[in-house]
C-alpha cells in the first residue's frame, strides 16, 4: 500500500521550502494529487524521483 504525504510532510522530508515543492508543482517536476484541496504525494514516486537525479563523476562514482 503506498504512504501519501502531505506537502508538509514533503517539505520537511526533502528539507526545503512548501513554495519550492508549489514551484515544482507547477513546473512538472514532481506530480501529486489534490484530495479535498490539499495535496498528497506518494512517497515511493518521490523516492523514485529522487533516485532518477542521482549524478555520478567521471570515474562512475556517485555524488
């Protein structure tokens, strides 16, 4: 069963700012759902997300 957040709680887990994760809303950077007006995130797309912008150098060591 997936976990859905809160955009506090994903500001807080991401430790950034509510307007930045608006901004990325709005930019199609990151996808949610709107439930009764608040939106929720599910927490395995974000780490997905988040696993797809890991960089590595030019040796292939991650950073």
């Amino acid at each position: 069963m997936s976990r859905l957040i809160d955009i506090d709680e994903l500001a807080e887990y991401l430790k950034l700012k509510k307007q930045t994760i608006y901004n990325w809303l709005n930019q199609g950077k990151i996808s949610g759902i709107k439930v009764g007006g608040v939106w929720r995130f599910d927490r395995r797309d974000i780490d997905s997300w988040l696993r797809s912008k890991k960089r590595t150098n030019t040796s292939g060591e991650q950073v």
